[in-house]
C-alpha cells in the first residue's frame, strides 16, 4: 500500500510539472480572458472582469500581476507560484480576509495594493515574508483596530496608507520596528484625538503626516514634537475649533501644512509664527470673517496661500500679507461674501506671479492694490464687477494682456445694467462714462483737492488760535482804532518809519521839546490856549488859514533831516522827545510863512519848509505858528532874540539831549537850514552823531505823544489826568515865567 502511495503522488508531481513545462513552453498561452500577459515584460494585467480567484496558470516568471475590479475575495496559496513578483495590485476586489503566512515566500515583494476592498482585520502575522516591502496601501477598507506589532514584519516599509478606514483603536506599540517609515495615511478614520505622541517615536523619519477627516476638535501643544523630521502635515477636515499656541512647536523642517475645512474662527498666528519654513499653507473653507494685518507674520519663506471656500470670508485689511515678502501664488476664490479687499493688502509682494480671484463677491479693484503687470496668472471671473472708471485700468491690462502666454481670464460686467454681460476688454471709455481714461490725472486731481482742503483748514485753526494776538495787532496797529493811529488816517500818512535811529543832515543842529502843557481844568483860559496848540491841522487847514508859498517844493524822494525849536532850559531838561521822517506827497508844494508865538510847541506833522540859502534866523521865521493872535510882530522878535540867548547859555553850561553838543561849531547860527527837511514832534527817533559834534550818551526814546481824547490830553498808556498837583503848579509857574519875559525881555 505504501508503495502504491508513493507511486501515485510521484505520478502526480510529475504530471503538474509536465503541465507547467508545457505551459512555459507554449508561451504563457493560457492568459485568463479579459487579462493582457506580456511575456517580454512580464507584466499581467487584467481589468474589469470575473475573476474570482487568483489565475494559478500564468508564467511563474512574471514580476508584475495587476487584477482591478475584479470578484476576489481571498488571497489563496496560490500566490506562492509567483516567487519574482516585485509589484502586486488586487485594488477594488471583493477581498474580505488576509490569510496567515499568505506572503511568506514573496521575498522580492516591493509594493502591495490592496486597497478598495473589504477587509476587516490585520494581525501581527498577516504581513510576515514581505520583509522587501516599501508601500503596502489599505486605504478604504473595513479595519476598525490597530494592534500591538501589526506592521513589526515590514522593516523596510516606507509607505502605509491606512486612510479611509474605521480605526478608532490605536496601540501605542502598532508601529513599532517602522524605522524607516516615511509617509503615513491615517485621515478619514474614526480618530478623535491626535494619537499618542509614543506612536510617534517609532517612526523617527516620518516626513508627511496625513490626519485629516477625523474628528480631533483640538490640537494639544506638542502633539507633533516627536517627529522633528516632520515636513508636511495634512489636518484638513479634522473639525477642529482650536489650535494651542504651542501646538506646532518642534516643527521646524515643516514645509507644508493643510488646515482647511475646519472650525477656525480666526488666523492662528500665533501658532503659526513658530512654522519658520513654512512654504506651503492652505486655510480655506474655515469661518474666518476678516484677514487682519499681519496675520501670517513670521511666515517669512510662504511662497503659496490658499483661503477659498472661506464662506465668512468679508474683506482683508491693509499689510495682511506684508510680511510675506516670497509669496508666489495666492489663491482667494469661491469666498462667497468676499467684497473688499483693502488697496494695501497685497502690498510688498515682488515674487507674486499668480492671484486666484475667481468667484467672490467684488465690484471693483483698485489698481494700487499689485502691480498687475507683473503676473502670469490672473483669474477674476465670477465676481459682479462694475464697469465704471474705477476699474479703466484693468480694462487696459486686459486688452494689454491680450495674445499674450499670460493666463488673463476674461472679465465680464454685472453693472450697471445696460452693461451686463459685457466683455471689460470690448469697451470703452465713453460706454463706462469716463471723463478722465488717465487714472494718474484722477490721482493728481484728488491730491490737489485733498492739498487744498487741508491747507484751508489749516490756515482757519491758525487764525482761530491766534485770534486774540490778531484782534490786539488791529487795534493797536498803525491803522487800528488808536488815538496813533486816527491821527495818521487823518494826515494821510501811508507809510512810516520804525521808532530806531534816523540819519541827520551832516549841517543839522538838534534840539529839545517842551513838555506838553497839562491841566486838569479845561475850562482855564491858559488851559484852553495850550490845549488849542495841541491839536492837529491838515494841509486843507493849513490852505485855509494861510496861502502856501509855491515857489518852495519839497522833494518827496530826498530823505528829510529833523528840525526843532528850543524853549526854556527847565521843559528842555524835562522831556525828551524825538523825531520821525515822513515823506508827505501832499505837502510836496506847500510853504507855509507863520509868526512863531510865545510857546514853544507847534502843530505836530506839518512840514517845515524854507528856500535854499536862507540863514537860520529867517529860516525859524518861516517856522509854524501856533497861535497867531497872541502876539504882535515886535514880541515876536523880542521873543526870538531871548530864545537865542537861552540857547546859548544852555548850550554853555550843559550837554544837550539827543546828541547834540555845547562846542561853539556846533551853534544854530552858523548852520544852513535845508529846505527838504521836515519839523515834527508826533515821533520819536534818536538822531546819529554828526560833524564834529562831542558823542554824549543817547536816552532811550520816550512814548509819543497823543492828540486829545475826549478833551483830555494822553501820551502812550497814560493818561495825564492822573498827574500830580505839583507837576500842575509847576506848569503854570513856566507858563507865568514865560509870559513874563517876554513882557519885559531885557
């Protein structure tokens, strides 16, 4: 019996070899239908039929064995005839378990595909013999569970895509002996938290983390410090509503990071700021209703953004990207309420080369907003833009653009209404009403108006601040309502010379004033005499009272040296008072020959004129008279003749003020009286030394005195209402005393 049985099974094994010779020998010739062997190649591949087992009669020698879409639901024994294969795909099949060992004599197995299948569970001995192996893909089967050591066997795996499963069990130990792991597809399952950061310290290498549509609410702070080699990591649809500020910390390699389609209410910037290599970021379909200024700052190496599908989305403010100086391509479309996007949000962009616009809510663009020009990709379709002026500039761009390599989408109206549907590029400035196709003459007009507004406005809170400086110059001005200031009106003064020292004629002698008479009793008679000289008489007054001398003209060009009477030594001594110039048009023919009366004052602001080579003596003929009724002709000489006398003893015994000097080459009768000079005791001016008069010390200027206000007499602030009784007494002791001498002069 024994021997008949070890006969029959020699018999056997000799027939299936036979079998198989043949089989090589006929070249592969039986192929499964529906399946394409290639014998050179050594590649089967076999599409959508009925296969429900793995063919056992194809060429042992074949390396690649592709059966998709196909009934298989178990990987038999069978698999084992294939010792060579390198590539095995039996990805959409109706596989629903993995037999222990079923790989164990594949050694030369690099890629296995079992994905879209049914799959329910793996263990620790499902993979043993695939000790080549670099990608092993499960992705979207039934695996609910992950256990200790399942992918221990796989010590060259560099690939695993466990995505699209219903792993909510991790083991802390499932991925040990992954040490060369790099890639790891974990998204779509039924995880709620982010897995254990031990898992992580099993795989060193991991470079791409994929945890998307799972259900992780939050990231902790250092969930991802295990893996430092980490450079992209894909959170997309993870439903998360909060990111630590620490939660990427150890990410330092990271280029790439997908927090789209999440819970985000805001930019995470913080967060992002520790991603120093970012280069790749997408945020899109998040609850954000505003990019703020700086939200990415610290993202300097970002060369790609994407935010679309952000429904919230309103507007992005000014510098939301300025720090983001590498940025190559943004992409903001599908944000359904995006209708602002401020002109300084994409500024400091100079590497931008695409923008991505499309299908927002946008009106109008400002064309400060990019330099346009500059990119090779442009998408603004889908938005109601307004054909108006403001947007002229990107009708130019687009007609410019046009026949270019350049990527311009077409633009086309939505407003207003007998323009919808229009093509931008196909109209023209007169169909958008435009009056100004330059936007640069619109910029400049809107400068100018805007420089004239402020300017205005400027000067009116000036005005309105120094209002009371203003209101103060007016009133105490040269032409403000002082009693200064009337006077000159009345005189016709236009311009006159500031209060400083004034040049003399190097032949002028100078003299003193009297003080003006002062009484607190306006109804004296000598009161009232001294009062009556103080006031003013115009040139038409002067016409009046006496017929001016045409033959003596004064030239209103040639500057005037000062004139004035002396008087007693004591007034003399009392006040000091000096002289302006003034250059009177209307005096320019007057001569005026008045007798000189007993007092020492004349009319303040008239002229004093006499011909060329006339002496001095009768040239102070030719002096004002203040009041012609007093004295006869005969007293007015005596009078003249006492004066001299006074001023020459005077000059004797003391200095005189204002520079002048006692030496005997200085007297009034050796001097030449010019004719352009004018007598006026309104101002005051220091007169300079001249000839070879002694240098004495000069006094300050005192105030000017005033004409009458309301028939009482004032100079400066002032008022001589207020002066004492014996200053009054004194000046009636000096208005006796001169009455007296010249009653009886010698």
């Amino acid at each position: 019996m024994l021997q008949l049985k070890s006969i029959s099974h020699t018999l056997i094994l000799s027939l299936c070899l036979a079998l198989l010779f043949i089989a090589t020998a006929s070249g592969l010739a039986n192929c499964p239908p529906g399946c394409q062997c290639d014998d050179n190649t050594l590649v089967v591949q076999c599409g959508a039929g009925q296969l429900d087992v793995l063919p056992i009669a194809l060429n042992p020698s074949i390396q690649r064995l592709v059966i998709r879409n196909n009934k298989i639901k178990t990987i038999d024994s069978s698999i084992q005839f294939y010792a060579e294969l390198t590539f095995l795909d039996l990805s959409s099949n109706h596989l629903m378990t993995i037999p222990q060992r079923t790989f164990a004599y594949q050694k030369k197995l690099q890629e296995v595909h079992l994905n879209d299948n049914k799959i329910g569970a793996i263990s620790n001995k499902t993979f043993i013999g695939l000790s080549a192996v670099t990608v092993l893909n499960l992705r979207e089967n039934l695996i609910s569970e992950l256990h200790l050591g399942t992918f221990t066997p796989l010590v060259k795996l560099e690939e695993l895509n466990l995505g699209k499963n219903r792993i909510g069990f991790v083991d802390p130990k499932a991925f040990d002996g992954l040490t060369q792991l790099r890639i790891l597809y974990m998204d779509d399952n039924a995880l709620t938290s982010v897995p254990d950061p031990v898992i992580f310290q099993a795989m060193p290498n991991l470079a791409e983390l994929f945890l998307g549509m799972n259900t992780l609410t939050t990231l902790p702070a250092a969930a991802f410090q295990d893996v430092p080699a980490l450079t992209r990591l894909d959170l997309r649809g993870a439903g998360l509503r909060n990111i630590s500020h620490d939660s990427f910390r150890g990410l330092e390699a990271l280029r790439q990071l997908d927090l789209s389609d999440n819970r985000l209410t805001r930019v995470p910037t913080f967060s992002l700021s520790q991603l120093a290599r970012l280069e790749e970021l997408s945020l899109g379909q998040n609850d954000f209703e505003v990019i703020v200024e700086g939200a990415f700052v610290g993202l300097k190496q970002l060369k790609r953004l994407e935010i679309n599908g952000a429904l919230r989305l309103k507007r992005i403010m000014n510098g939301a990207f300025s720090t983001n100086g590498n940025l190559e391509y943004l992409n903001l479309s599908s944000n359904k309420m995006l209708h602002e996007v401020q002109e300084g949000a994409l500024s400091g962009l100079p590497n931008m080369r695409h923008v991505i616009l499309k299908a927002n809510a946008l009106t109008s663009l400002a064309e400060g907003l990019f330099p346009w020009r500059d990119l090779t990709t442009l998408d603004l379709s889908e938005n109601p833009i307004s054909c108006d002026c403001r947007v002229m500039w990107l009708r130019n761009l687009l007609v410019e653009k046009n026949g270019t390599n350049d990527a311009i989408s077409e633009v086309y109206c939505a407003f207003p209404d007998r323009l919808h549907g229009e093509a931008l590029r196909n109209l023209n400035p007169a169909l958008m009403g435009c009056t100004h196709t330059d936007p640069r003459k619109q910029a400049l007009i809107g400068a100018l108006l805007v420089g004239s507004a402020a300017t205005l406005t400027a000067l009116a809170l000036i005005l309105y601040r120094c209002r009371r400086k203003i209101r103060e110059y007016i009133s105490s001005g040269v032409w403000g309502n002082s009693a200064l200031g009337r006077k000159e009106r009345d005189l016709g003064i236009h311009s006159t010379f500031s209060n400083t020292y004034t040049p003399h004629h190097p032949a002028a002698r100078h003299y003193g004033f009297c003080t003006m008479p002062t009484t607190n009793d306006l109804n004296a008679p000598d009161a009232q005499k001294n009062l009556q000289q103080l006031q003013v008489p115009t040139a038409t007054v002067l016409n009046e009272k006496k017929a001016l001398q045409s033959g003596m003209n004064i030239d209103d060009c040639t500057p005037y040296s000062l004139r004035i009477k002396p008087c007693n030594g004591s007034a003399m001594m009392e006040a000091q008072q000096s002289v302006n110039h003034y250059t009177k048009p209307q005096f320019a023919h007057a001569a005026v020959t008045l007798d000189v009366g007993e007092s020492c004052y004349s009319y303040a602001d008239v002229p004093m004129m006499h011909s060329p080579g006339v002496n001095t003596c009768e040239a102070r003929q030719h002096q004002l008279r203040l009041t012609q009724e007093h004295f006869s002709q005969q007293q007015q000489k005596q009078l003249q003749q006492q004066l001299q006398q006074q001023q020459q003893q005077q000059q004797q015994q003391l200095p005189l003020h204002y520079g002048t000097s006692s030496r005997s080459d200085c007297d009034a009768s050796s001097e030449v009286m010019d004719a352009n000079y004018i007598y006026s005791n309104t101002h005051y001016s220091l007169p300079l030394e001249q000839g070879r008069c002694a240098k004495t010390p000069t006094p300050p200027p005192l105030p000017p005195a005033l004409p009458l206000r309301n028939g009482v007499a004032t100079t400066g602030r002032r008022s001589f209402m207020g002066a004492a009784n014996a200053q009054k007494q004194q000046q009636q002791q000096q208005h006796q005393q001169g009455n007296n001498t010249m009653r009886n002069p010698h």
